[in-house]
C-alpha cells in the first residue's frame, strides 16, 4: 500500500482516534483502512481494515 511510501497521502483523513491514526480508502470503493503513523520510528502500523 502507498501508506508506507507517504503516510500523508492527499486522499487520507484524520481518524477518530485523533493525533497520528489516519483512514484512507480502498482502491475501487472496496472500503477503508485505518493506521497509525509512527514518526519517532519512521513506521506505519496497518491497524485494520473495514471492507465495504
């Protein structure tokens, strides 16, 4: 996933949880993903996903 190249991505939004917990979707509308971006560790944590 492009999470890991760019944890930023334009298309991500803030998730509930707040702070570095970021969702973005799917390719082709198959859902979300949710994950937590760890800068200390320069890592992202794929934490679930919600398929639609």
């Amino acid at each position: 996933m492009a999470i890991a190249e760019d944890p930023w991505l334009d298309s991500s939004e803030p998730a509930l949880q707040g702070g570095a917990w970021r969702t973005v979707p799917l390719p082709d509308g198959g859902g979300i993903a949710e994950y937590l971006i760890k800068t200390e560790e320069h890592s992202v944590l794929l934490t679930r996903i919600f398929p639609f």
